[in-house]
C-alpha cells in the first residue's frame, strides 16, 4: 500500500466515525461514554493523518 493509500484510508475511517458520532449524538439517549471512545479514535486517526503527511513532506 502507498503512503498516499494509507492516508486515504485513514481518511475514510476518520469520515466513518465523524458520522458515527453525528448519529449518536442525535440520539435521544445519547451514550456519553461511546461518544468520548469515538471523539478519542478519531483524534488518533487524526493525528497519524498529519504525521504521515508531515513525513510525506520531507
């Protein structure tokens, strides 16, 4: 897989959870505690993100 593939992927689960997110929180009983797991992975994801494209610039 090339880097750019890898980001691209990672950009994809990263939009995955963005919507998870967005339909739990218009959940009625929103679950707290899933919604900080999904805002942490996504916060992961993200930071490898910008560190792979930052390494992509070198």
């Amino acid at each position: 897989m090339t880097m750019q593939a890898h980001v691209a992927e990672l950009e994809r689960r990263h939009q995955a959870l963005e919507r998870q997110l967005r339909e739990e929180v218009a959940r009625p009983s929103a679950d707290d505690v899933r919604i900080a797991d999904i805002k942490r992975r996504k916060l992961l994801l993200k930071d490898e993100i910008t560190r792979l494209k930052g390494t992509t610039l070198h």
